[in-house]
C-alpha cells in the first residue's frame, strides 16, 4: 500500500428520531389490512476507517474498513453468520454523482432528483463528467441524500491493505462491559444479537 490517510466524519444523527424507528409499529393499511413491523435488534458494533488507497499502477481509491467489537469473539454469532457479516472486512467505496442521470436500461436508478444530495461546488467539481468518484474527501457523506456504492474487497484487512485494524477494547480505551449502542439506546432495541451472538 503506497499511500493511505484516515479522515474523520462528522456524522449528525438525530437519536430521538433514530430511537423511534427502532421501536414495533403496528398500522392499518387499505390493501393488505393489518400490519405488524418488528423492534429493530442491535446486531453488531465495530469501529471504521475511510482510507485512500494508490497501489502500483492503479488509479486511487477508497477503502471503507471495519473490524467489530461486539458480539465478542467468544460468543456464538449467529445472527452475524447468517447475514454474512466477517469479523473485519473492506469494501470500496464511490460516491454517485447526484448530476448523471439513470440512463434507461441499466444501472442503479437511485433516488428521487429533489431527494438527491446538493453538493458544494467544491464537492461537485470532484466528479467531473464521471458517475462515481472515490469517496475522498468523506465530507460527501455528511450531505443528506448522499449516495454511494460498496464493493466488497477483503475480509482480512491486514493482507489486503497492510495495516491491523484496532479496536478500542483491543487498545485499551474502553472497558468491554457495554456497547456504545447500549448507552445511546437503551434497552429501545433488543441487545442479544449484539452482546450474545444469538437471536433470542
């Protein structure tokens, strides 16, 4: 790996209104009758990285990485397992010019043009004439209506990019006893997934 470099996102979540989405909602609907949505579960917690990545010969990209915290790696995971979640993974990651329009025929549509992002000038500049672009600077993601396209790369970071993601428990900067989805949520979504592996 020639050159990477980490970036923080500032991202701005409203935890009220996140809260009541976890929540079951029961509704009436005029078709289908009555309607039942499930209470959200916590399924995984981890940390992540955007970096860019120039390997030889190639054209720069970006990497989003992460490595889970919790479950812990002791516990059974199997809610993680049927989703095919990896204990760490890397995906590229490209950002969708909200100005190219779908062309017919192909492709992903995306959203809405009056849903679509309104990047600043200097943002926007980045794309150029193209469709996607790295996801560099990350600012692009702090914009409502952002849109944006993973790919898987790796599961094991270390022999894909060179570097060992750390974990705060693994740097010592948190106790392990509860996760941070657990203080900032409480008990509005089901935890087990999170802290015991298990669905129930």
């Amino acid at each position: 790996m020639n050159s990477t470099s980490k970036h923080t996102v500032n991202f701005l979540i409203n935890c009220n209104f996140l809260s009541l989405n976890l929540l079951p909602e029961e509704y009436d609907t005029a078709t289908r009758g009555h309607r039942r949505n499930s209470p959200a579960r916590a399924l995984a917690e981890g940390i992540y990285r955007i970096l860019r990545h120039k390997p030889p010969g190639k054209k720069t990209h970006t990497h989003l990485i992460y490595k889970l915290e919790f479950p812990p790696e002791d516990a059974k995971n199997e809610p993680q397992e049927a989703l095919n979640i990896e204990r760490e993974g890397s995906f590229l990651i490209q950002i969708k010019n909200p100005d190219q329009h779908h062309q017919q025929g192909g492709g992903f549509g995306g959203l809405q043009n009056k849903r679509r992002a309104a990047f600043p000038a200097h943002l926007q500049g980045k794309f150029g004439k193209l469709r996607y672009s790295p996801a560099d600077p990350p600012d692009f993601l702090n914009y409502e209506g952002c849109e944006f396209l993973l790919i898987s790369a790796s599961d094991d970071i270390d022999e894909e990019l060179g570097l060992e993601l750390k974990t705060e428990l693994e740097e010592g900067a948190a106790d392990g006893s509860c996760s941070d989805l657990v203080r900032t949520f409480g008990e509005t979504a089901s935890t087990k997934p999170l802290l015991k592996g298990t669905w129930v």
